[in-house]
C-alpha cells in the first residue's frame, strides 16, 4: 500500500529500506524521499520503519493490504 503519496513509496519499499539499514525517518527521506514534499506521510512511514525494525506491530498500512 503507499505510504507516501507523493513519491509513490509504498510500505514494501519501506520494509526493503529497513532491511538495508533504515533506522530512522531521516534514513527514509535520503533514500526513498519520504516526508520530503508535503510531510502528511511522516506518522505513518514512522510507524512502518518500526514495525520493520521490530519495534512494534505491523504499520496500518500493511495491515490494510493484507485484508
């Protein structure tokens, strides 16, 4: 499901980033330009990278494309 909107970035290309090394959303702006037009998309590629990193549960996003 994308994520951010703005640069098509979907909740894969998030995943994928992360297994790469993405820690963090500044991470994600240099490597997917996350965040970098309009910043709507902020809590929720967060909230992926986490889930990506085990930090949490899995983001709304993929939860949404699994149903």
């Amino acid at each position: 499901m994308y994520v951010c909107v703005c640069n098509a970035v979907t909740d894969n290309q998030i995943r994928e980033a992360a297994q790469s090394g993405a820690r963090t959303l500044r991470d994600l702006r240099q490597q997917l330009g996350v965040t970098r037009d309009c910043g709507r998309c902020a809590s929720c590629a967060h909230e992926c990278l986490r889930a990506a990193n085990g930090d949490s549960k899995p983001c709304k996003a993929a939860r949404k494309s699994k149903i």
